[in-house]
C-alpha cells in the first residue's frame, strides 16, 4: 500500500534527518523532492499546490530555524500537514439514532460496493456489537443480489432477499419495515452501479436516498483511480450529499493519489480503506496513521489492533508460557506463527507497518509475501512429527525426502530451518523481557503525537 508514495518521502527524510541545520536552499530542494513525490504519487494538482505552500511556509520560519533538531521539526511539518489534509483524525460512523440506522452505499460499477456491504455488516456487527441487515437494492444485476446474499452467508449476517423484478425504492421500503418488526439496529443498502456517470443513474439514487433518508450515504471508490477518485466523489457529493467515503483496493495502491486527494477536493472523510479482498480486510481511516507510513515510520498502533483483533490470545499465552520454561520453539510453533501472520495480511501487510520499512529493498519486501509463507508450511507439513518437534534430527536424506514432498528444492528447507532457529534464538530473548526493549525502540522511531 503506497510503497512508491512511501519510498520517495522516506527519501526526503533521510535527506533532512541528519541535518544540524536548515538553509531556505537545502529546505527547497526537500520541498521540490516532496512535490515530485505527490505528483508521480497522482494526487490532484491544487491539492499538491496547498499542500506544498503551507509546509514552505512553516519551513521557512522561525518554527524550523530556532529547532533544537531542525531535520527532525521539518519531517513533522510535513507529517502535520499529510494529516491535516487527510482529514485530521478518524471519523467513525455515526449510529446513535432511532433504529434502523441506514447506511447507503454508492458508486461507479467495479468499486467494489457490494463486497464493502458485507466487510462493512461484519465490522459493525463485531466492533460496534450491533445487529445488521444487508440488502441489494441492484436490480440491473441480478448477480450482484446473489453475490450479496452469498457473503452474508458467510460472515453469518441477516440478508433482506430482492429480485431484479422489484423497484429499489420498493425494496427499500420493505427493508426499513423488515428492520423495524425485526429490532435490527443498522440496515446497509447496496445501490447499483454504471460504467460511468448518467443522468438516470443519479436520479434513481437521489429518489432512493430521499426514500430512505440514510445516517450515512457512502461513497464507494476504487484508490487505484487516483485523483479521478477525488473527481468522481466531487461529483456523487454534488448529487446525493454524501457522508464520506470508502476507498477500495488500497493494498493494490502503490501511489496514494486518491487517500490524498478526496478529503481536499470533497470536503467529505475517508471513513474506511478497503485492503484486501477477504470479508475481514476493512479498517477505520486513521490519517494521522497513514501520514506515519507514507514517511516510512510505520503503523504500530494498527498492527498492534489486528493483533488483539486476528490472534488466537490462548495460543500465543501457551506458546509464551513454553519459551519462558525453556522448552523452546519448534517448527509446529513456527507453523502457528506464519498462519496467524496470514491473517493479518502476510509478512509484507506485517512489514508495511513496521517502522524503516520504507528504507528496505523494493526486492526484500517483494520477498516477504503470501507464496513464500505458503512455501514454508507446505514443507512443515512435509516433516514428521518427530521432526517438527526437533528439528535437529533432520539430516541430508531427510531433507531430501522433506523437499520432494513439498515440491520445493533442498535449498529451501535450509533456508526454513536458518530461519527457523533466528526465530528460536529471538523467542528466548523475548522470555527474558526483549519484547520491552523491542517495543522501546519502536518507540524511539514513532512520529510526533503516536508514542506513549
């Protein structure tokens, strides 16, 4: 996500980190670097113009050049501003209303609504514990009803059926009634979508809209548009008055366009960032969050969320209570531990939001991805029990055997079995309080406002 975005600004960073002193020249050839960053990254043009006047503006002055660390203060001038022109702070949706809250989502064809109706039911239903009722009001596509009521299955959310026989205005109306007699606190509409902006389309959702006066009308966007994104909202706003904005696709999104453009040009909050294609791959828009990972400084508080969130708690405490016992880490631990990092979106989603990720190697992050986990379990699960649980014994002609099993070469069941004993050396440093001095460092290296 924003890997390119991200890459030119830890550039930028490093170059004024390490200055003792700031100079109008060195600060405008920084300021250059940062407007070429937003340009390639697609961010509108008068956004970018803003943007980079108001940081010169503070850069030049005595904000800068009476800093103790004047490197340091120029990189917080920019993080404030990616924050600001984010959106300042996390904008959650607003469900303290009579029931049924309504949440309307809009948007071109291909944006993936349908999908963030159910990411959407799931995130409320675990997060805010309240009941929801999803409900297609597509009646030009009747496989995106059928697609809905599959996903609803799924993530074991009640579904309103509808056919493409129906008026979505009628189909509305009947949720709403549905929703009363059944106590359901929030209904979330799906609204059909075009190829492209129409005058038919617009008047439809608009009488839909007015039919059921929603808490929240959503737009739906896919990131990867860049500022058209920006341009398409303007639009969908100027018709039907949205209440903010879901991007899609953001872990696709290697520029940032979009992220950075729709709050300046709409005047509406990024709400959620869709980052991935499960039903679970949703999260609250947090700029301040972002702006840390653009400048290659990472998103810890994020992580440590999907932690508390995606690991099973009683397995990681029995693996705890294991290592501090001295009974060490072996392969099956190992086997636990990539499946858990794929749920929170592989080594390279777990890398994304490490501080200095932004300074690795393009190829090392490209290394770190879902396949090569994959690889890894498919030669665990190549081993016995007895290797698994002492990975010591395994000689040559194990190797051998493990390796065609697998279907990878011997080379990466050494490659397994190094990476597997880094791990078991860096367990026991955990047991003996390296956890607290990891998490001290981490520290050292979050942005202004986000450490503790």
């Amino acid at each position: 996500m924003l890997e390119n975005l991200t890459e030119r600004f830890s550039q930028v960073v490093r170059s004024v980190s390490g200055r003792g002193r700031l100079t109008e020249d060195n600060i405008s050839d920084a300021i250059r670097d940062v407007r070429v960053a937003l340009l390639e990254a697609d961010v509108a043009l008068p956004v970018v113009k803003d943007f980079i006047a108001h940081v010169k503006q503070r850069a030049v002055g005595a904000e800068v050049m009476q800093s103790l660390s004047p490197g340091q203060a120029f990189i917080k001038i920019v993080n404030d501003e990616l924050v600001d022109i984010m959106g300042s702070a996390a904008e959650p949706l607003k469900l303290n209303v009579q029931p049924p809250a309504v949440i309307m989502l809009a948007g071109l064809q291909g944006a993936g609504k349908t999908t963030t109706a159910a990411k959407l039911a799931k995130y409320i239903k675990e997060t805010e514990k309240k009941s929801v009722l999803l409900a297609s009001c597509d009646v030009y596509r009747p496989a995106a009803i059928e697609q809905l009521r599959t996903l609803a299955a799924q993530i074991d959310i009640d579904f309103f059926p509808s056919t493409d026989r129906d008026k979505p205005a009628k189909i509305a109306q009947a949720v709403i009634k549905h929703a009363r007699q059944s106590h359901t606190d929030v209904i979330i509409l799906d609204t059909a979508g075009r190829l492209h902006l129409d005058d038919a389309m617009m008047s439809e959702i608009k009488v839909l809209q007015e039919t059921v006066n929603p808490t929240e009308s959503l737009f739906v966007v896919d990131s990867m548009t860049g500022q058209d994104a920006a341009n398409t909202a303007k639009a969908f706003d100027e018709a039907l008055s949205l209440t903010g904005v879901v991007l899609t696709k953001t872990d696709g999104d290697a520029r940032g366009g979009a992220a950075l453009s729709i709050r300046h040009i709409t005047g509406k909050p990024i709400k959620f960032i869709g980052v991935g294609e499960k039903t679970d791959a949703l999260q609250l828009f947090h700029p301040e969050r972002i702006a840390s990972r653009i400048l290659g400084m990472g998103d810890v508080l994020s992580l440590v969320e999907e932690v508390e969130h995606k690991l099973d708690k009683q397995k990681t405490e029995k693996l705890a209570r294991k290592v501090k016992r001295g009974k060490g880490f072996n392969l099956e631990d190992l086997k636990d531990q990539l499946q858990s990092m794929q749920q929170m979106g592989g080594f390279a989603g777990l890398m994304d939001k490490l501080p200095g990720m932004g300074a690795m190697p393009k190829g090392m992050m490209q290394q770190a991805d879902e396949k090569h986990a994959d690889r890894m379990i498919a030669i665990i699960n190549s081993m016995t029990p007895l290797e698994r649980r002492k990975p010591d014994v395994i000689n040559g002609s194990r190797k051998k055997r493990i390796a065609g099993g697998s279907g990878t070469k011997i080379q990466d069941v050494n490659r397994l079995l190094k990476q597997h004993k880094q791990m078991s050396k860096m367990m026991k440093q955990f047991a003996g309080g390296g956890m607290k001095n990891m998490l001290r460092g981490l520290q050292g290296k979050l942005p202004p406002g986000m450490r503790t």
